[in-house]
C-alpha cells in the first residue's frame, strides 16, 4: 500500500513540472471536493470541472514563478480495501529552488481501474 501511494505522489511530483492541467487533473476523481485551510470549499462533479480549477491554480503558481514542487512526510492509512487517506507536506519552489510556499494537505484515495484517484483534498 504505501508503496503504491509514495509512487503516486512521486509521479504526481514529476507531473506537476509539465504545468499541464490536463495531467494533473487525470489524477483526481469525480466527483472532487477540495477544501482550503481558511474553509473555503470547491466542489466539482465532472472532470471538465476538475480541469478548469487545476488550470488556475497552475495559473497562480506560474504566476509566482514556480517552476517545481517537492512533497515530504508522507503518511497514510488504509481505509477499508479500496480507500487510503494520505497526508504530505509541499513546498512550491522557484527556478533557483526559493521556497514561495508550504503547506500540509490531506486525501482521500481510491483505488480504481485505472490507478489511485483522489476524490477530497483538505490543505491544513
């Protein structure tokens, strides 16, 4: 099992420098639920949907120059045969490897046919 989700987000990591939503957005599920550390909660029920919020937010990142991302202390737990829930911490960094953010987040997988979607997402 933490095999299977360490290489998720080590693939999620890697995925992240193309800046294509498309890609990012292939790794979650619909319906999504993701909910900001200030409570503020985006709720998506079709993939299109799902697109359009990882465009933005890969919008402002660029914005701020980001160019990478890296994720540490990954932990997870099993919730029944299908489900995990999976914590990190990211760091969005620039081109010389300045930190423009951190954060600890927390999702919800499943298992599906084809591979670990995430189906909410909480940042804390």
């Amino acid at each position: 099992m933490f095999t299977d989700i360490k290489a998720f987000y080590d693939q999620f990591v890697e995925d992240f420098s193309l800046f294509d939503a498309k890609v990012i957005a292939s790794k979650y599920q619909a319906p999504y639920t993701a909910v900001s550390a200030e409570g503020d909660i985006w709720e998506s029920k079709e993939a299109d949907e799902i697109l359009t919020y990882f465009q933005i937010l890969l919008d402002k990142h660029a914005s701020e120059g980001v160019v990478a991302c890296k994720y540490e202390n990954l932990e997870c737990v099993a919730i029944g045969k299908s489900c995990f829930l999976a914590t990190v911490t990211w760091t969005m960094m620039k081109a010389g490897g300045e930190v423009t953010s951190n954060w600890r987040e927390s999702y919800n997988l499943v298992r599906t046919n084809d591979g670990l979607k995430i189906f909410t997402s909480i940042d804390h």
